[in-house]
C-alpha cells in the first residue's frame, strides 16, 4: 500500500533540522517529568506554588513578574467583564470595538506616555501585523540578529512582500551603523530589536542604537515585552527609562506578562494608530483580545500608576536581590538581573535538561533553555523572580542550585568561556 499523503507529510517533517534535534532528546528524555517540556500544571496555589506531574513544586518559571495574576481585584475585573461583555464579542475590530477596548487603549496610553496604543491580540501578532505593514519596497528592514522569534516572523512576511531584510550584530550600534552606512539608497527604516533579550535578560544599549538609528533616517521598534510594567518609573519600560522619550520610537507592549492579562500593544502617536490599523492584517483579519480581559488590563494600569506600583516593585527588587546576590556567591555565569530574568550558564543541551530536571526533583521549577532560543552549547536554566515568591522559597532555590554544582560540571566565571549568550 503507498503511503498517503498524511504520512508522506509526517515523514518529511521528521526530516526537518529541528524535529530531528528535538526529537533526538525526547528519546534522551522519555516522559515529560524528566524531559520537563509539555508539563501539565494541575494547580496554581498562592506564592508561586504549583501542582504540577503529581508533585508541588515552587513555579520559578513565570512572566507574571508582579503577581498581579492573583490579584483579586485583577480577577473581579475579568469576572465582572464576562457579566457585561459576555466571553467574547465576535468580531475583528476591523468592525467594531467594544468600550473595555478603547478604555484599556487610552489607559494604557496615559500610563506609558504615549499619545495612543494600539491592542493587538498579542505580541506575536502586533510584530508580524506592525513590522511587515510598517515597511515598503522601498524602505529597509534591520533586525537584530538575536531579536525575538516574532521578529524574525515579520520580517520574513516583510521580506516576501519585497522589503529588503539585513541582520545587524547583536546589540551592537557599530554593527547597525555598518549596515545602515552600506545598504545604499533606501526610503526609510525601521530598525527592530527585544527591549529585554528575554533568554539572558539582558538590555540593549539602546541610547547609542537610538543615536545610530537618527542619524541615517531610521525609527527604532522596540519590542519591550518582558520591560512591560518592570523597567523604569511606573513600570512604563525600557525606552522611556533609556531615552526619556519616544520621538524616534514604536514600543511594543504585553500584557500577558508583567500585566498579567491577555495581549500586546504598540505604544505611538495617534496618527500612527490610525496607518497601523489600516496596515496591520493580524489586527484586520484576526479576533481581538477577549473583553473581560480588557476590563483587567484598565485595573492593572491603574495599580501601575498609584503609589501601590513602588511597593510591588520594592518587593521584587527585594526578591531579585536575594537571589542575586546567594548566585553571585556561587561562581556561575550568570547574565541579566536588571529585568526579573536570571539566566545561569550550562552550556551542554543534556546537562542543562538534566539541570531543570534536578532542581525539579528538589521541589523547584525553572526552565531548561536550549539551542535554538539560544544558541547551541549555550543552554541555560532560566530563572524568573516574582513579587509574590517568598524568601523562604528563594533560599530553597539557592540551596538547590548549591547542590546542582555538585551533581553538574556548571560553567564559572573562571572556566568559561567568554559568555556565549549573546553571540
Ligand atoms: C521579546 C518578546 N516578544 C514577543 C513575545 C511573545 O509574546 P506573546 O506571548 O504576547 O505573543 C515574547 C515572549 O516571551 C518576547 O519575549
């Protein structure tokens, strides 16, 4: 019997460079507990704490950075907005917008700063609507090399559509001023990167980039998604803190990380707003980020802009700290800190899925990070501190992790080589 085209079409995904490499460890790595990919959570409890594969552990692997996901005013938002709103209101907002929307657009905008925001059902989606709209034929498109994978996605619809793409070196401004010097004659252009590398919490520097950016007739987009609500006054992100304004810039926004809720943003000017939404298919073709929600998002904006923002903050500078400083104490190579994302070095794909996996069975979960959200042989165990750990729970952490140097050869400061996080 030939094969049908179902299995033929099977057959040649396994054939595909990273199912092979994926699926290789998931021979290493049989059930999920060991593997500790397609975890099923059966139950979130209070501070973090999950049930999880018959086990509770400590949940080290959240973006909710605040803990603002438990928030009971957060949650009577959403409850009181399914009441009033219904689950979903069923259409693109091509047509039409509920109020919760334009509410939650125009406290989103006091808040960060901007003249308007823009909600798109997500931050996948704002980048691969925004960035391939924003740009023509005759217009250029430099991305980072390492920016996000959503990036990356609409830069290759902007691609198709006849843009021209050039990868510039990672955070590097000598690098974008080489392409831009080199490209020739172009109309405009946008320069896309991460607010926060999200896999090494790191920062670009986006003065200097910003500096390059101006002065060869080119708007930085910046995707700030893990600086949502935890970078800067207010939590309003990493541009307004680097730059003190957003003359030259598009920033993009979540809400389903420091926010909590469901969606992303672009923060811009009113005219801007109107051309994105006439230029954006995943906003004109897609459903929008379900009503209760919205409701939610009006909420967190108004705890982001009282006085309650400085004590959330305080108490995860505190936590960030803890785990800071008991790390610093133990050699590793560690990048970022500044945002709530810690990344330790392993390096070796199985060690750093044998690293998760042992920090599991001590009651903690963090995520084992490999090839190719980094690059390959520079895996990391990628921790996320929350406002809502206890101390207790990060003394744990630390002494897990003391434990892991001595089951896994983990990279120093002494041993390593250079960090090859940002390579
Ligand atoms: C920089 C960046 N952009 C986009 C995303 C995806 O965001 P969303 O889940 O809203 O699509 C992430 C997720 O972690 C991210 O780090």
């Amino acid at each position: 019997m030939s094969d049908s085209p179902m299995r033929l079409l099977a057959g040649a995904l396994r054939q595909n460079g990273l199912v092979r490499f994926i699926e290789h460890f998931n021979k290493l790595f049989p059930n999920s507990r060991s593997h500790l990919k397609d975890l099923v959570v059966d139950r979130m409890r209070p501070n973090r704490v999950m049930e999880v594969e018959g086990r509770t552990v400590v949940n080290f692997g959240s973006d909710s950075f605040l803990g603002l996901d438990q928030d009971p005013r957060v949650l009577e938002a959403i409850k009181s907005g399914v009441e009033t709103w219904g689950a979903h209101n069923g259409a693109s907002r091509a047509f039409s917008s509920v109020r919760a929307n334009t509410d939650a657009e125009d406290k989103l905008a006091a808040w960060l700063g901007t003249e308007a925001t823009l909600i798109y059902p997500s931050v996948t989606l704002a980048n691969m609507g925004a960035i391939p709209g924003l740009v023509g034929k005759q217009d250029l498109l430099v991305v980072d090399e390492q920016a996000h994978n959503s990036i990356q996605e609409g830069a290759k619809i902007a691609k198709a559509n006849g843009v021209r793409v050039i990868t510039f070196s990672h955070c590097d401004p000598r690098g974008l001023k080489k392409v831009l010097d080199e490209a020739g004659e172009y109309r405009v252009a946008v320069v896309a990167i991460d607010g926060v590398y999200s896999m090494t919490g790191e920062l670009p520097p986006l003065a200097e980039l910003n500096e390059v950016a101006l002065a060869r007739r080119a708007v930085l987009y910046v995707d700030d998604a893990h600086g949502t609500g935890v970078i800067g006054a207010k939590g309003r992100g990493t541009v307004l803190d680097a730059l003190g304004s957003y003359d030259n810039t598009l920033v993009i926004g979540s809400l389903s990380k420091g926010f909590s809720c469901a969606g992303g943003f672009i923060g811009c000017t009113h005219e801007f707003k109107r051309l994105l939404k006439m230029r954006s298919n995943t906003y004109i073709f897609g459903g929008p980020v379900v009503p209760p929600y919205l409701e939610a998002v009006c909420v967190v904006c108004d705890i982001l802009e009282s006085g309650e923002y400085d004590l959330l903050r305080a108490r995860l500078d505190r936590n960030l700290a803890q785990f800071a400083n008991g790390l610093k104490n133990m050699g590793l190579v560690v990048s970022g800190g500044v945002t709530p994302i810690v990344s330790v070095l392993v390096g070796d794909e199985e060690d750093t899925l044998n690293g998760g996996q042992f920090l599991f069975e001590k009651g903690y979960y963090v995520q084992s990070v490999t090839f190719p959200a980094v690059p390959y042989h520079a895996g990391v165990l990628r921790i996320q501190v929350n406002a809502n750990h206890l101390t207790e729970s990060i003394t744990g952490l630390l002494n897990a992790m003391k434990a892991l140097q001595g089951a896994i050869k983990l990279p120093t400061a002494m041993t390593a080589a250079p960090p090859r996080l940002a390579a």
